[in-house]
C-alpha cells in the first residue's frame, strides 16, 4: 500500500535567492487538499527567506547525506550546470523505494486528492506529451515530476537499477523515456494514466500559456498540474514564454484571471501578510539575516 506521505526536494545547489511564492503554493495546496500523513522536504541547503518562514512548521525537513550523492561525468559544460537535477532525479527513486510515498517536483500545483483506490497500487505515474525533438526511439513518456510508489516496489528498483546505464545527460532518456519502457514491459508493476491526471497542461508553448496567460477549465481527472518552471523562469528565456518567474507575485496569484493564478489563489495565506510591500519587507529582511549567517560561517 501506498503510505499519503508527500516528498519534495530543494537545495541540492546554493539558496542564493529566497524561497519563492511558488514553491510556498505547492507545499500549501498539498497539505490542504491532500491531508497528508506527512510533508518531508528532503534537502542539502535549507531553504529561507519569509515564504519559507511561513510554511516551515507544518513540513518536515529531511537532510540529504552528501556522501550519497551521485558523481557524474560531463563532456559540455552547460549540461553539468544542471547536474543538481540530474542528483535529484535519482534521489527520488531513492527515497520511494525506502520510504514509500507521493513524490513531486515542486513547480506542482495540487487541485484534488488521488483516488482512494491508487493507493493500492504498487506504483502510479502519469503519461506527458513526447518530446519527439529529444532524440532517440522513445515511443512514450512518463513524466518523473509525480510518481507515487509503495516501499520497496519493484518497478522503481527496476528503473534505479537500469538508471545508470541509460543516462546520458539529457532531461529525458532515464528519466521519462526509460520508465515508459519499463512500464510497457512489465504492465504488472505499474498503473499509468493518461496526461490529464498530472500533466493535463503540457510544456509546449500553448500548454504553458494556458497555465498563466489564459483560463481554461481543466478536465475532471486532473489531480494537479505541472508548471515545467524550468522552462519559463528566467526572464531573459522567451522561447516558451514570456512569462517568468518574477512575475509570479502575490498580486499576480490573487488577481490575474488565468488557470493558474485562480486555482493557486486559494492557498494564499489570509491577512495583511497578502501585501506586496509586507512581502518585499520581509524578503529584504530574510535577505540581510542569511548574508550575516553566511558571513558569521
């Protein structure tokens, strides 16, 4: 049986800027609409900052041991760059295969809870919209941004264990593609749904307008939406969207009349707390405590 234990994972590189709304609205959404047993936010350098002060006493924080992280060999320097999401995307097989559980990416929005009866499952994932430009002779994806997994389950020790020998460097040949793989080989192991459980709003350019420039209703099967945050939060990439990640603000969340902004609205914390210039405040604050941390060390 699946344990309703959520796992998320930050930090596995310097926090060089404070926790962000977002990360706030995911792990809010979560504990108010799927009750969780527990919340483990698993990581190597603690999140701070005031989104992070206000959602700290209802999670539990889980150092990640250095020693077990993955060494990795890179021929382009760019890719290495991204080498901390490449460490997590073996850390949370790791995780479920010994703790059980519900994990997910944190650029996750939770809209209702999995159906009773998935818990029963030995493992859960859900399909996304293939990448055809990726490479490869991948004839489906299973996107790793949501996986829900007994302890012990054997479909995650069969992806762990064939993990190191497909992983190339890229986002999705162990990650997505040799998971689909695995699921079509031994059927028996895993339930797969389709997009509209996790990724009703895919990560092409209309699935992210979608998400924070439009609003549309979102099918009834959708348990929660992915925001693929990697491809749109740097304001200088527009090739996906012009949509960034400074422009996800409080007043964005509690006004802007797109799919995203109204079903997030509901997990912002009420009270004065709401205010742009409470935020900045408390942001400049948490800003100047972590530099005369970091300077005292």
């Amino acid at each position: 049986m699946i344990p309703n234990i959520y796992h998320f994972i930050t930090g596995l590189r310097q926090q060089d800027e404070p926790f962000h709304l977002m990360h706030y609205l995911c792990l809010a959404s979560c504990l108010a609409v799927n009750q969780p047993e527990r919340v483990r936010l698993h990581c190597l350098n603690v999140p701070w900052g005031p989104w992070w002060e206000r959602i700290r006493p209802f999670i539990e924080v889980v150092p990640v041991d250095p020693a077990a992280m993955m060494t990795f060999t890179y021929q382009d320097p760019n890719i290495a760059r991204y080498s901390y999401a490449h460490q997590a995307d073996f850390l949370r097989l790791q995780i479920l295969l010994k703790e059980g559980g519900i994990y997910a990416d944190l650029d996750t929005l939770f809209l209702q809870p999995p159906p009773r009866e998935w818990f029963f499952e030995a493992c859960v994932m859900g399909c996304e919209r293939l990448d055809t430009k990726a490479g490869g002779d991948a004839e489906g994806s299973l996107c790793n941004a949501l996986i829900m997994a007994e302890p012990g389950a054997l479909f995650i020790q069969r992806w762990l264990d064939a993990m190191p020998g497909c992983f190339d460097g890229s986002w999705s040949a162990h990650s997505t593609f040799l998971p689909y793989r695995l699921s079509r080989e031994h059927p028996a192991l895993i339930r797969v749904e389709e997009e509209a459980s996790f990724f009703a709003l895919d990560w092409t350019q209309a699935g992210i307008a979608a998400l924070f420039e439009q609003k549309i209703d979102l099918p009834e099967a959708a348990r929660s939406v992915h925001l693929w945050a990697h491809l749109w939060w740097e304001a200088a990439r527009r090739d996906f969207s012009n949509f960034s990640g400074n422009r996800l603000t409080p007043t964005y969340v509690r006004h802007a009349r797109t799919t995203y902004a109204m079903a997030a609205s509901a997990h912002l914390p009420a009270g004065p707390g709401q205010s742009w210039l409470r935020y900045r405040a408390e942001w400049l604050a948490a800003r100047l405590t972590s530099f005369r941390w970091r300077s005292y060390k």
